[in-house]
C-alpha cells in the first residue's frame, strides 16, 4: 500500500519522475512540475491501486499554493516515485477534487 509521507519524501528528494503519458497529460492540462510537486506535498490519498501487472498504486489529490485543485496517480519504480497520470479532476467524473461524480 502506498503512503504518503513516502511520497513527500520522495518529491523533497527529488527521487521521482514522469512517465511519458504523466508527462503528457501534465501538458495537456497546463501544469508545471512545480504545481504538481505543490500537489503532492499537500494531498492526500484517495484511493488505493492493487498491483495489475506494473505494481501498486494511488491517486492523491492535492492543491496548488494558489489553490488549484490537481489528481495525480502514482506508484514505485525502484525506490523511486513515478508519476503515472496527472490531471485536473473536473466533473462529470469528479463532483469535488474529493468526490467522484457518475459512473
């Protein structure tokens, strides 16, 4: 099960990084790194992933300091922190950053 005082230390670390669709996905949402570092350090898990074949995993929403609301999945590579997806939760899916919205 992922933790998120792990997760912190990773990004205080800087023991972390973007996978090519996270990386994209961060874009596609006009996010800088900084944001969501700042989402990170202040998020908090929401939901827990089982290991499907590439291992554990977890969406943690979090705020920017400005306080833009951002969900970033993550999980562990080798002692480091990979940043699986990243987007801003908006509805239908997600009535709050906390809350999801119709399946």
């Amino acid at each position: 099960m992922m933790d998120i005082d792990w997760i912190r230390q990773r990004i205080r670390l800087g023991e972390y990084f973007f996978s090519k669709h996270g990386d994209q996905e961060r874009q596609n949402d006009n996010l800088t790194i900084s944001e969501v570092k700042e989402a990170l350090l202040s998020g908090r898990i929401l939901e827990q992933y089982q290991d499907t074949g590439r291992g554990e995993s977890c969406l943690v929403a979090g705020f920017t300091e400005e306080g833009k609301p951002i969900h970033i999945v993550c999980g562990e590579r080798g002692g480091w922190l990979v940043i699986i997806t990243v987007y801003i939760p908006r509805p239908p899916k997600f009535k709050t950053p906390y809350e999801r919205g119709e399946r």
